[in-house]
C-alpha cells in the first residue's frame, strides 16, 4: 500500500469518542465452535476512543458487548491504554512471571502467556463478526499483524513476522503482541503496540512466554508519533486490511 492511509470507502469507519464503563501458532481462545459464514452487507466499522480506561472494566466490557450483539450489531476497534497491569492468557503459565512488581495480576480469556500493558502502550480491541465478514481466525491475525506492519513502514521503520510466534517484530525485538478470543464467531481482545513507555516491567516476565525476548517500541524506533496519534493511525491501517479482505 502507499504511505497514505485511506479509510474504506464499502465500510465506512465511525470515530467515537468514548469512555469502557464497567468497559500465539495463533494466540486464541476460542469457544463454541465456528458460526456458518453469512452473506451479510458490512455494517460501518465503529472506532472508539477509550482514553486510559482500567483493563479489567474493559475486559468485562468487551464480554458483555460480545453476548449483546445480534446480526445488525456493527463492528467495533476499542482503542485504549490501560493502568500498569499484567495480564494472563487463558491457557497462561504462572511460572512466566519472573519477579513481583507488586503490579495487579489478571487471569483473562484470551489466547496466549503473559504480557504487560502501561501508560503509552497503544491497545485496540478488535470486535468483530468473523462469519458476517467471511475471516478466518489465520486471516484476521494477518491483518492485524499487517495493518501494524504497515503503520512502521509508513514511518521508514521494517517490521515483520516470526513463524510460530505470533506478533510483530523489527529484528529480533517485539513491537506488537497478540491475543485473541472467538466466541460464536463473534472476536474480541486484540493486539497492542508499544508507543512510548517504560519498558522495564517486561524484565520481570516471559514476554508472551518466551525467556530473553527482548521488546522494542515505537519511539526507539525513531516513530514521532503520541500513544493517540499511533492509535488513530493504528486503527486506519486495520480498517484497511479488513476492507481488503472482504473483497
């Protein structure tokens, strides 16, 4: 794609500014199975502004979203920063946590091993109807490790993948982790980018559960851009990969 970004013109993107009120192979948790694919139009896919919005409001939030939602519902990005907090992967090892940061511990439903998330980590939830979109879980990983991909080159900066380890890296450091939840054909949990942010809570853990994984983020990197402005920009390079897929 050019360095320019463009919204899709078949799926509008909605920006929404809002609060969460009580709101790796593959890092999945997945339950109930595939929906049958729907031959459904789109709906505009919404993008929400959350601001620093606490992980476990949010986390409850985007469940409760999920079990809401009908045919008709629109998809949503929920784009936020969240509290110091580490976070635990549904089939998650404890032994992954090095050393006690006497930071908040979360047993979440998402797929993957341990991470961290802080002020000036970019967060977005990725609320979609995989079966109204015709996406495979393979593909909507794709995307998003794209749309982050394509954000870092648009900035002069080569990224990439690992086989086998879900996320996105510039050399051998990551930039971007993974985790993802499908229920009913219906995702939520996301992926997030480290902007500008003290790196050093990472030490204490198994980064995503592999020892000496070094983390990188945007700012190292020589990327200008505030944890917002890489939200905002995260969230267009997203759109665009989900626009192209549905073709």
């Amino acid at each position: 794609m050019s360095d320019e970004v463009r919204r899709p013109q078949s799926a509008p993107v909605a920006v929404v500014a809002a609060r969460a009120e009580g709101a790796e192979g593959v890092d999945l948790a997945e339950e109930g199975g595939g929906a049958p694919l729907r031959a459904v139009a789109p709906l505009p896919l919404r993008v929400r502004n959350l601001g620093q919005s606490d992980y476990q409001k949010t986390w409850r939030a985007m469940i409760d979203f999920t079990a809401a939602r009908t045919d008709e519902t629109a998809d949503e990005l929920w784009c936020c920063e969240h509290p110091p907090v580490l976070t635990l992967g549904q089939a998650g090892r404890a032994e992954h946590l090095l050393a006690d940061l006497g930071l908040p511990l979360v047993k979440t439903d998402r797929g993957g091993q341990i991470t961290y998330h802080g002020p000036g980590q970019v967060v977005v939830y990725v609320l979609l109807d995989l079966g109204r979109r015709k996406l495979k879980v393979r593909e909507l990983v794709t995307a998003i490790e794209q749309a982050v991909i394509d954000l870092l080159a648009a900035h002069a900066v080569r990224a990439e993948r690992h086989a086998g380890a879900p996320g996105v890296y510039v050399g051998p450091a990551k930039v971007a982790a993974l985790g993802l939840r499908v229920r009913r054909s219906y995702s939520y949990h996301g992926v997030s980018l480290n902007v500008d942010m003290d790196l050093s809570p990472f030490a204490a853990i198994n980064p995503c559960g592999y020892p000496g994984l070094p983390v990188t983020q945007t700012r190292d990197l020589g990327i200008s851009l505030t944890p917002s402005q890489a939200a905002t920009a995260l969230a267009e390079h997203l759109a665009v990969q989900l626009e192209r897929r549905q073709r």
